[in-house]
C-alpha cells in the first residue's frame, strides 16, 4: 500500500493552495460577516480552473479525475471558508453524483454539464420536520401521474435552499412504508408550486443559504425522478460519497487551524519566550497532528477504495465520525492556543470552531455514524423503533 500522492495529485493540491490563499482567503472574512454566499462571477471562476466537477465524467463536462483527487481539492477550499468551499463540495461530492450516477441520460445531459460549467448550482434536500435522523419517516410524496410528477409536502434544513437552481428532493414515491417507498425527484427552481421559507440563522455556515421547501401540488416532468420507489438504497451509496465530503469540510477546519496556530505559537511570547518553547504546547500541537492526520488517512481511505465509484457506508461512517468529533476537538485547541485571538471574531479561529460543530450535525449527526458503523460490523440493520 502506497500512501503517497502521485505528481499528479501533489500537483492539483497545489493548484488548490495557491488559488485559495491568493483569491479566497481574503474574500473569506467579508464572506463570513455578510453571510452572502459566493457570486455566480466567483463560481463561474471556479469552472474555469477545472474546479468544479472533479470527479465527473469527461462526457458531462468533469475532469474525469477520482473521488480523491476531488476532496484534496476541497480540504484546500475548506481551510479558508466552508461557504466558499461549498460549490465544490456539491458539484464533487454532493447532489450531483446522484444525478450522474442514477438519473436518465436525459435528465444527467441537461444538470450535469451546467454545473461544471459553473451555470447551475444544485442542492439536496433530505430532512423533514418529522424526519430527520429518522430518514426514512418521510412524508412528503411524489406521485407519477400520466407524464408529470405531483410533489406535495414540506422539507426542512436544505443547504442552498432559495438560493440553489435546482434541488434533489427525497420523497414518498409509493403507499411502502420505511424506505422501500422513497425516491429522489430533480426540482428546479421557478417550478410552480415551490416556495421557500425565510433563510435560516444559524451558529456557523454563514455564506451557505439554508431554508424550508414547501411544495404544494409541484408538477415536474417525469423524467426529473432521479430514482423510483425503492430507490433509497442507491440514494444512500451516493450519500456514503457526500460523508466523505462532509468529513473533509470537517477536516479542512481542523488542518487550517493547526496551520494557523503554528505559526501563531512561533510568533506569539510569553514570559520572554515563543509560546512553542513550552512543553505544554509542543504536546498539544502533537495531539493535534496526530488526529488531524488520522482523519485525513481515513477519508482517504475510503475515497480510495472506491475511487471511481461509491464508498461503502462503514468506510465512510467510519471517517466522517471520526474526523467530525477531531475537527470540534482541534478548533477547541487552537481556540485556547490563541486566546483572546482566537475567541475574536477578527481571526478565523473562532468561525472554524463553529463551523466544525456544525459538520457533526449536518449530513447525519456522529452518534448515528456509530450505529452504522456498529450495524456494518454486524451486517444487519438496527430497528431504532423495537
């Protein structure tokens, strides 16, 4: 087994560094402050560098890279912003392999390369008022009727929602109940019968629009199901991809604050010495890099395995839990490395920290990562209703 990175990939990480310190860090604290998300010029730049759509098949406008190739780039974005870093994390390893992995060709022709392009922005929207960690509750439906597809129902907590042009919408596609029932069906927005609720406010992920879909007899073509009912084990292969993102988001947090706060430590004195020249923090620094290091090699691993296709859930449970809980844990230091600095919001230090707390919730929260990871182990299912 080789751990190292080809030329190649060292060369494209680079490539990630160099933009994103040069163009994006100073865009990150404006970011932050406005809670704007990145311009349509912006991501439209993002294209342009070959950015977007890593790991998408050349024939829709990818790279045509793997899915590692796509998170070094994101961890390189994500140490500067989340919300900056988003539109990479969405159209690598978000709603959009879906839709390239699952939909028609018809359906994948007319999302897929505008989305590379930097035209089109796509979101996913899961959760439900009643179904959250419970997925499989939903009640918001889809009925085919003739050629169209009839959405009635209410989702909660969209990332990109009012903001995205499109959206990949779980939904009940038949009277089965648990998942045998559920879809996926492509919204796009301007549809009749969409509407959003207020943007969201919330602790951390300023710069990522969040609200509530509502759908009220919402007619689409019926080429825009993703899926039918039964579909939601391939709906969940292609989420065991956007864990893998998730955990990067996470790990980006963790990697750009120890980054941050080493050269903090070698420039800040006290009692006449270079904070680094206590033992105190040469051993946190340690603890640090070692779990900063392991979550990385976990999320690689699992990129790894499946390169070109879908990490298994236990790889990708396995990683995003992991680097989710490291990620509060380093910021947490680096907070307390840096003190006043760091609890200022005129430093990054303290936005990583609220950032990484929000990546243990967003994409299924760490204590259910565990029940997968304990049901892998097993093989079988736990009934969280006996």
């Amino acid at each position: 087994m080789d751990l190292r990175l080809t030329d190649e990939q060292l060369a494209l990480q680079a490539a990630a560094r160099k933009y994103a310190r040069e163009r994006l860090l100073p865009l990150a604290q404006e970011t932050e402050r406005t809670g704007s998300p990145p311009s349509r010029e912006l991501i439209r730049e993002y294209a342009e560098m070959g950015f977007l759509g890593i790991n998408i098949d050349t024939r829709y406008g990818g790279l045509g890279l793997g899915n590692l190739e796509a998170l070094l780039v994101l961890e390189e974005f994500g140490k500067c912003s989340a919300a900056l870093a988003f539109p990479v994390f969405e159209s690598c390893v978000g709603p959009v392999r879906a839709i390239e992995r699952f939909a028609s060709e018809i359906l994948r022709q007319r999302v897929v390369p505008g989305v590379c392009r930097g035209e089109l922005l796509v979101a996913v929207s899961m959760s439900e008022p009643q179904a959250g960690s419970a997925l499989t509750d939903l009640a918001t439906t889809a009925q085919i009727d003739g050629d169209r597809a009839i959405i009635n129902g209410t989702k909660r907590w969209c990332s990109g929602g009012g903001h995205a042009d499109g959206y990949v919408v779980y939904c009940r596609m038949s009277p089965d109940q648990g998942a045998k029932g559920i879809g996926a069906v492509y919204v796009e927005k301007g549809t009749a019968g969409l509407t959003f609720g207020k943007a969201e406010s919330l602790m951390g992920f300023h710069g990522v629009p969040s609200s509530d879909l509502y759908f009220d007899n919402c007619s689409v073509p019926a080429d825009n199901v993703i899926v039918p009912a039964g579909g939601f084990r391939k709906l969940m292969e292609a989420f065991d991809l956007e864990r893998c993102g998730n955990a990067t988001m996470g790990l980006a947090q963790a990697s750009g604050s120890l980054e941050d706060v080493l050269e903090y430590v070698q420039e800040r004195k006290q009692f006449g010495k270079p904070l680094l020249d206590f033992q105190a923090v040469q051993l946190r620094l340690a603890e640090m890099r070692m779990k900063t290091d392991a979550a990385r090699l976990l999320i690689w691993r699992a990129a790894v395995n499946a390169q070109h296709g879908l990490p298994d859930v236990l790889d990708s449970s396995v990683a995003k839990c992991f680097a989710n809980e490291i990620a509060r844990e380093v910021c947490g230091h680096a907070v307390q490395l840096m003190g006043g600095y760091g609890y200022s919001s005129d430093y990054p230090m303290e936005r990583r920290l609220r950032d990484a707390w929000g990546w243990g919730i967003a994409g299924g929260a760490i204590d259910i990562q565990k029940v997968n990871i304990a049901a892998a182990m097993v093989g079988r299912r736990f009934d969280q209703r006996r």
